[in-house]
C-alpha cells in the first residue's frame, strides 16, 4: 500500500462523520405533552445554526437548575453531540426540525412536560419565552418559576 492510499483512506475516514445519536433517538413534540418550539422560536434557533455555520452534530439542550427569584431557573443551550453526548436517560424530542434534548432530573423535577419555548420581540428586547402549564408560581422575569 502507497503512502498516498494511505493517506486518502485516513482523509476519507476523518471525513465520516457518525450519524448524531440524538437525531437517531428524537420522537416528534407532541404539544402539550413534550418539550416543543414555536415556529418562531425554531426560526431563531435555524437562523443561528446557519449565521455560525454549526455542525449537523448540534442540538437544543433544555433543562432546569436551582436559582432564580422562584427556585428554579431554565436552561437553554445549543450543545454539539460530539462534545458532550446525549445520555441514555436523557428525553429526545424533535420540535420543528430541531432536536431537543433535556436530562431526565429536569424533565421531571422541573415538571418541564408540555412546556412551549417560544420567541418574542419587543420594544424591551427579544429572547426565548418558556410556557410552562406546570409552573406554580412565575418570576416577573420568565426565566425562574416554581413546579
């Protein structure tokens, strides 16, 4: 075998690239019982992908961590698979053609079930709005509730 065959066989394989697990995995949003985007939210989230050029390998991390004025605060990420690889027990959604991956802790413990993120635009800003029908209480902020 030449050097150059071997080279292009060692090109050829960097260049696979695996198919994402989460992509493999995701099961369609159902509204109202799964994490689901807005079309307007899927546009941003889209728009942001192609202006940054993100690989295939991207995907929307939701979840919840303590803080906020109401205890518990969102989480919105755009995280790449091969980096930080989506677990076994995390939930895989795919919300107008965006995956959606969100740990199992927050997913229940966050009582995130039928949660809609949305964007909106306004003369005080623009960002990402969670509608969550299982908050208790909200935060005048939007980012902070409690289940």
């Amino acid at each position: 075998m030449s050097a150059a065959q071997t080279n292009n066989e060692q090109v050829t394989q960097a260049e696979a690239k695996p198919a994402p697990v989460a992509k493999q995995r995701a099961k369609p949003a159902r509204e109202g019982k799964d994490i689901h985007l807005t079309e307007k939210a899927a546009e941003q989230i889209k728009a942001i992908l192609q202006k940054d050029s993100y690989p295939d390998t991207m995907y929307l991390f939701v979840g919840v961590r303590g803080g906020g004025c109401s205890g518990l605060q969102y989480v919105l990420d755009l995280r790449d698979e091969a980096q930080m690889p989506v677990k076994d027990t995390d939930e895989v959604f795919e919300s107008q053609g965006i995956t959606v991956v969100c740990d199992l802790k927050s997913y229940v413990v966050g009582n995130l079930t039928g949660t809609t993120i949305d964007f909106q635009e306004s003369i005080m800003g623009a960002g990402f709005v969670f509608n969550n029908p299982n908050a208790k209480h909200t935060c005048g902020c939007g980012s902070s509730y409690s289940a």
